[in-house]
C-alpha cells in the first residue's frame, strides 16, 4: 500500500470512482479508501439513470450493466388515478448498480488509481488548519495534498472539521427489493405511486426488468420503510394486483437526503462530493447523474490545485462556484418542489393528477430533453397553458394545506 497520494478519495462508490477517474486521467496520483471489501456491495440504489446524463458525462455503458431502456412512466395517484407519459425514444436505463460502480473502479483502475479495499477511513489528518490525508481503521496514515469525501450519508468527516451535513428535517429512509415477477406492467415503463398511506415524503415504485423481473421500493420520512412495503404490497388496490404471487428478495435499506447540497462543500484540502454532500435530486431521490457531474469537476478542482500548489479553501471554493453553476438553479427549484409536494393531502395530490390527465399535460413533457436537469427543463415546459393550470393549481393548494 502506498504511504501517500496525490489525491485520496474516500469511498468507492459512483462520485468516488469517476473524482478519482477524472483526476487520475490529468495526471494526478489518486488512492481510493474504500470500507468494504467488494465494490458495489451492499447495493442500495435502484439504478435508474438517465441516458442523456451519461451521454453528457462522456459514460457509455457495456451490455451487462444494462438491464432495460425506458420509454414512459405512469404515475399513480393515492385514489387510483393515473397518468401516464410515454416517449419515441428511450430516455433512462435500468442498471445494475452493482455492475455499474465495478464498470466506473475498473475505468479508474486502468488510469492508474489504487483501490484500497476492506480498509475504513476512521478520522482526517490535519495540521494547522489543512486537511493532509486520512488514518485508516488498521492504525497506519495515508497522506495526501487533498482529500475527496466521497463515504454517502455517513458524513464522520465533515462532521470532524465543523462542515454541515445534509438537512435532517428533508431525509428520507429507502427500502430497495427485487421481486422475481410481475403483472400487467408494460416492460418498459415506471410506475410511481404517490401517497401518504404508501409513501409519505416520496414515493414508491415498480421498475421492469427485461426478463420479466423488476425493482420495486419506496421510501418515507416517518416510520420503518420494511412496515410500509408490506403496507403497499398488500393493500395497494393498484400495485397488489401486479405484485400478487410474486417472491420478493434482496431487500436494503438507505437514506436519502432530499434537502438539496450542503451549504459549504470544500476546506483547506479537502472537497465533499455525492450523497456525502447531498447533491440529490429532491424531487425524486436519484442522484447518479448530479453526483458525477459534481465529481467531474471535484477532480478537476484537485488536479488544478496540485499544479498551483494551492490547496487553500480560498482556491478551492472554485469547486463549490463550478458545481453551483451546473446544478445549483435545478437543485433550489427541486427542492421548492418537494417541499410542496410534502405540504399537500392526499386528496389534492388526487386533484393534480386529474389535472394532468385531463389538460394532456403529457403533450408538454414529450418536449422535455433532459429528465436530470428539472428546473431548467421547466422553463419551457411552463409556457403550456395547461402546465401553469397545473403549477397555479398545486401552489394553492400547497398554501392552503392542512400539514
């Protein structure tokens, strides 16, 4: 094992990959620290990712990472009510996370970046007032000129030099599962499913595989989200029927900050990216694409501060200006959204979904080009007169919320 790096990245999941792949492909020495002895495992997301967002990102993905294309959704209302949107082309994937994060550590791998497997990054090393690498679980130090956060929710190290972590009152807890067959469920299209009885804070989801199989899941604010999808399995008038008989396995278990990113993501040698620095998307709770994009530039900070010797807060700030350029308008309108969306009953959320249907809302989403960037995307949706009926509909209805 190497003593020292140029960059260590702590944590092996998709941001701590593609950091160290993009900072390793500059130039930089990178070394990954990563707790578990497997990339990929545990798997806790349900790996639906848009295909502009990977395209964009310069991602192409190998066969076996693919398990389907998606062309549409419907989104269910708590009464039953529904409505369904539906593309010429496909517009995500269905991937296998686990073959994913392994497709992303062999990319940085063949750049020349060492995988430390099964080996914790207990705490910071500092020294007057500068993050200069890590000390591990096993008792040695790897030092470093920057350090990239990349450990998820757990958030220990921002926690040790005084950072922000993500928002405790817009956190929900998931629960992931596959089932090994489902009914009447088109092969390549979502279904959502909103409501305060199934899923409140989110939602809960069925996503086909192509052979037949599918993910299903949810997630909520209160309660135990294992409770709630025996709930939604068997009492969902809709969902228990296409569920029915069918063996569920493979379940875990994860938050999901939904709070938008932390307020400060960098210090003197040090940058925080992904779930570790909430960049999720808190409409939905996906966060593939934000994470990479946001870990792209994380290894471009770095490597730029190695060449300038600089590794003060200062200079890397850059970090935080050039993610909030990519992100930051999406990630305020995102979080305005879900924080309506928590504020409104059941039965207006009813009401909403009618609306769509009834104004071929639909229509207006066909023109959406990218599903990752919302509040951008919005702008030109929103001069349908049946898109602002909608928006008018829902902020009064948010306003005048009993919750």
């Amino acid at each position: 094992m190497r003593g020292k790096a140029d960059v260590v990245v702590v944590g092996a999941g998709p941001s701590g990959s593609f950091s160290a792949l993009t900072a390793a492909r500059m130039g930089a020495e990178v070394v990954v620290c990563e707790e578990h002895k497997e990339v990929g495992l545990p798997s806790h997301c349900a790996g639906l990712t848009s295909l502009g967002g990977l395209k964009r990102l310069g991602l192409h993905l190998p066969e076996m990472v693919v398990e389907n294309e998606i062309k549409g959704a419907v989104f269910y209302s708590p009464s039953g009510r529904e409505f369904r949107v539906r593309f010429a082309y496909p517009v995500t994937f269905v991937i296998d996370r686990v073959m994913f994060d392994k497709h992303l550590a062999e990319l940085a791998e063949k750049a020349g970046v060492e995988f430390l497997l099964g080996t914790k990054a207990r705490a910071l090393l500092l020294d007057k007032g500068f993050v200069n690498g890590v000390s591990l679980k096993s008792g040695e130090n790897l030092t470093s000129k920057i350090v990239i956060d990349a450990e998820g929710c757990a958030s220990t190290l921002l926690k040790q030099i005084g950072l922000q972590t993500f928002d405790k009152s817009l956190v929900v807890n998931a629960v992931n599962a596959e089932v090994d067959r489902v009914k009447d469920v088109q092969d390549d299209t979502v279904e959502v499913y909103f409501g305060q009885r199934y899923a409140p804070g989110l939602f809960a989801w069925i996503i086909p595989r192509r052979d037949g199989s599918a993910k299903i899941g949810l997630a909520t604010r209160v309660g135990n989200p294992s409770e709630y999808l025996k709930h939604f399995l068997n009492t969902h008038p809709i969902a228990k029927k296409k569920l029915r008989g069918a063996a569920v396995k493979n379940a875990s278990y994860h938050l999901i900050p939904l709070g938008g990113p932390i307020p400060k993501t960098y210090y003197n040698g040090f940058l925080a990216v992904g779930d570790a620095a909430s960049q999720v998307k808190p409409t939905t709770g996906g966060g593939v694409v934000m994470s990479l994009t946001c870990a792209k530039i994380a290894g471009e900070s770095a490597f730029e501060a190695i060449q300038q010797n600089d590794f003060s807060e200062g200079f890397l700030s850059r970090y935080q200006q050039r993610w909030r350029r990519a992100i930051g308008f999406d990630m305020v309108v995102m979080r305005r959204i879900r924080l309506m969306l928590n504020s409104l009953p059941d039965q207006k959320l009813d009401r909403i979904i009618s609306l769509c249907s009834q104004w071929r809302l639909s229509e207006s989403l066909q023109k959406v080009r990218d599903i990752d960037f919302q509040g951008k995307a919005l702008m030109p949706l929103l001069r349908s007169p049946a898109a602002w009926t909608v928006a008018l509909y829902s902020l009064i209805a948010s306003l005048t919320s009993p919750f």
